[in-house]
C-alpha cells in the first residue's frame, strides 16, 4: 500500500459516490494514489485510473498477487517471480531476480518477501527505506520513505525514515503490517488494531473493536472487523474514510481513495476520482 507525500496532493480531484464493480470476479483489490489494482478470480492483473507512466497497464500474464504504488505497480506471477510497471525513474520497478512470497509497491520503491522469508527492497533509498534489516520475515509492506515487516515471532520492524515515529513499532506480537504515508498500523494476535507515527487526522488513532486485517494510507486507515464491516478512520477531505455498507472480505487504504472485495468478490472504491481511480470495471 502507497500514500504519497504531501508535495503530491489531489487538489481538486472530484469526490463521486461509491463506485461497484458490475462483475462478481475479483480476488484481491489495491489502492494506490491515483490508480487502482485488483487480481481477478483467474488471475488476470486489472489496473485503472491514471495510467500517465504506465501504472495501470497490465503485463499480460497471470498473477497470484497485485499492488498499487505512487505512478507504479508491481504482481506475483504464479511461479513467483515479481513483475512491476509504471514509474522507474528510481529503479522502482526493476524487480531483482528470484522467487517471491508476497510483493510491495511503496512511492519510489518496492519491497518483496523471498520464498525463504528474506526482505528484499529496489528503488530509491534516500531515507534507508530498501535497506533490509537482516531477519526472516512473514510479511512486507512498503509505504512512502519507510518500510515495514513482520519477523517469524511476530515482532514488527520498519526502517527507514522516522520523522513522525512512523518506524518507532510498539512492543507486542502481530500478525499483520501496514506502512502508509507517515504512519504505521499492525494488528495483534487478539486482532486489536495498534497504529504509529504521525496522528494530525486521527490515523494513528484506532477505533475500538477486534479486526481481521488493517491498512494505513495517505492520512486515513482502514480495517475489517471480525463481522466483515469495513471501518476507516483519520482524514475524511474527499469521502475516503466513509465506507459503504456492506460485508467485505478485504479492505485497501490508498492515498485519497480506498477499496474493498465484498464477500461475493465485487470491487468497491470511495473517495477521490480525480483520475476515475474509484471507477472499478468489470473484471470480465
């Protein structure tokens, strides 16, 4: 997940109501900051919204997992090898040889899990944020200058720039992690949502409940709870901490925008559409 530094603001990108994906046939779903991403149920890499270096122009190829970036994107293919687009002015989207477990598209870099849990980030590294610390990790996730992983005890590590705390990770046991914009957020073992770092929107500050999966972006945070409900928190300016109803099965916070999978596997967006990033197509 990306949430893209304030010299990037919307500006007047227009708010719209909710958009609904008309077909049933998505797997997974990524906001990003202009753009949109998600997997179809067959595998196929769907992007839309701003495509001005590339980042919504799929490779052709299937795909087991996708993620949307500043102006860049980056998928699994199926035999695990990481395949990025868009923007690589810092070398973001040249992906390093190997075989990948999961994969992260951040601002100008990206970030991968190696099939032996090792962290591997390219990219720019202007605040240390593709500098791995040595470990084995179950997770990654790369936000704007920070990154973020989980070690195999559930310990959360993030590296990189520190300025609001965004890297400072809270003592405790996790299960998943988030890095955004300049915070952070993790979930525990007992699915308490715990965020760090800059807090000037509320997005550091967790509504109380018990949550299956979380998401930091811009200056907003998501999350599920146990009963499907999306819940998102933090700035509101274009409608994208205000999450339709529905039961959902995923939930991605992006810059200005965020998405979700409802349970029959529609892609839903809210938020800004000053590029028709909240337009989610049929997946066909």
């Amino acid at each position: 997940m990306f949430a893209a530094p304030a010299a990037f603001a919307e500006g007047t990108g227009a708010r719209t109501a909710p958009s609904f994906g008309a077909a049933a046939a998505y797997a997974r779903i990524s906001a990003g900051y202009r753009h949109s991403c998600a997997l179809t149920t067959a595998g196929r890499g769907v992007c839309w919204g701003s495509d001005g270096d590339g980042e919504t122009t799929v490779p052709a190829g299937r795909y087991t997992q996708i993620s949307a970036g500043r102006s860049h994107s980056c998928a699994l293919t199926t035999d695990g090898q990481g395949v990025c687009w868009g923007n690589n002015a810092y070398g973001q989207s040249t992906v390093p040889a190997g075989r990948y477990a999961q994969v992260s598209a951040g601002y100008r870099h990206s970030c991968a899990l190696t099939r032996a849990g090792r962290g591997v980030c390219w990219g720019s590294d202007g605040d240390g944020e593709t500098t791995v610390p040595a470990g084995r990790y179950t997770q990654i996730s790369a936000g704007t200058f920070h990154s973020c992983a989980l070690r195999t005890d559930g310990q959360g590590v993030c590296w990189g720039n520190n300025a609001y705390g965004q890297s400072t990770v809270p003592a405790g046991h996790y299960v998943q992690i988030s890095a955004g914009r300049v915070h952070s957020c993790a979930l525990t073992r007992a699915g308490r949502g715990v965020c760090w770092g800059r807090n000037a929107a509320g997005q550091s500050t967790v509504p109380a409940g018990r949550y299956t999966q979380i998401s930091a972006g811009g200056s907003h945070s998501c999350a599920l709870t146990r009963a499907g409900r999306g819940v998102c928190w933090g700035d509101r300016s274009y409608g994208q901490s205000r999450v339709p109803a529905g039961h959902y099965a995923q939930i991605s916070a992006g810059t200005f925008h965020s998405c979700a999978l409802t349970r029959a596997g529609r892609g839903v967006c809210w938020g800004s559409n000053g590029a028709g990033q909240t337009r989610v197509p049929a997946a066909g």
